[in-house]
C-alpha cells in the first residue's frame, strides 16, 4: 500500500466554457485536496477523492468571479465544496485510464467519466523522493449541476455554453 501526499506546488484544476458563442473563458479553482489510496504498482485499485473550494474560482475578472461565487451559479455561500469520489478506474492502455466518478455541486450528483493519464514515477533529485503525476481531462453538462444561468444573445445563442471542459494535473509524493 503507498502513501500519497499531494505537491499543490505542481498540481492545478483548470476548466473552460464557451463564451459569447465565438470564444472560450478560461479558468482555475485555486484551493483544491485530492486523497489518494492504494498501491502504486495497480492503479485499477486506486481511491480517489477531491474537494474543490468553490469559492477558490478565479477566471482574471473579480467581476465575473464574484457572479460565479453568486447564487446564480456556485452558491458558495450555502454550497462551498465541490466533491469528485471515484468509483472506479478501468485501464485503457499502458498510461490511460477511464476514472469513472460520482460528482457533486449544489447537493446534486452525477456519475461521470474522465480521462486520467498516468505519467509515471521519478525521483526527486532535490530530495530523494519518489513522485508520480496524473493528467485528467473531462467533460460535464453545467446544467444538470444546477447552473443555469445564462442571458440571450443579440445575433442569437447565449453567453456561456453548457458543455465544461475540465483538466487537471496532479504531482504526489509517494512513500
């Protein structure tokens, strides 16, 4: 059985959202935790948990930042965390995975499924230890989460596109 110790140094939660119907807003979630279990030599048998602060959002616009901490859509003020619990995790080939996960926000959850590729261990020349790193993309419908908010465009479409785009990179101690 391995320890993981999450290096938040190296690790980040990034996602995007079509904008105005021509472009893509672009951001981060600042405070995150990631609780990882089990042995490194069979990744199929990994949990895996993460606890998103919703309120962490930062996007390079206090404003809009502020409306996605609002009730309109985080509602961090009653709904602060943001929960991933994985389920199960399939391989796909030497370093892809399938993580298939339960998310929550607002109180509502929904089976999801990510990609995880698995970009090995080294050893840290600085001190000796030994890490390992994921990258994780996926893909979830904001709305069915409860975001609904959005405003008509003049030439037709709406501001913000359902379909968000996550990706995730991750660098643990391992022991």
């Amino acid at each position: 059985m391995s320890t993981f110790t999450l290096d938040r140094v190296h690790s980040g939660i990034a996602f995007q959202v079509r904008h105005m119907m021509v472009s893509k807003a672009k951001g981060e979630f600042r405070q995150f935790d990631v609780q990882l279990e089990g042995d490194i030599q069979h990744l199929e048998g990994l949990k895996v948990e993460v606890t998103v602060d919703a309120a962490s959002i930062h996007t390079n616009n206090d404003d809009r930042d502020g409306h996605l901490r609002s009730a309109d859509f985080f509602d961090v003020d009653n709904y602060r965390d943001i929960k991933i619990v994985g389920e199960s995790i399939k391989k796909i080939s030497d370093n892809e995975y399938e993580l298939t996960a339960k998310v929550t926000i607002k109180e509502v959850t929904k089976t999801e499924t990510f990609h995880v590729e698995f970009n090995g261990t080294s050893k840290n020349p600085m001190d000796g230890s030994m890490v390992t790193g994921f990258d994780v993309e996926g893909k979830l419908n904001r709305e069915d989460y409860g975001l609904t908010w959005n405003a008509p465009l003049e030439t037709g479409g709406l501001l913000i596109g359902k379909e968000v785009k996550i990706s995730g990179n991750f660098e643990f101690v391992v022991g």
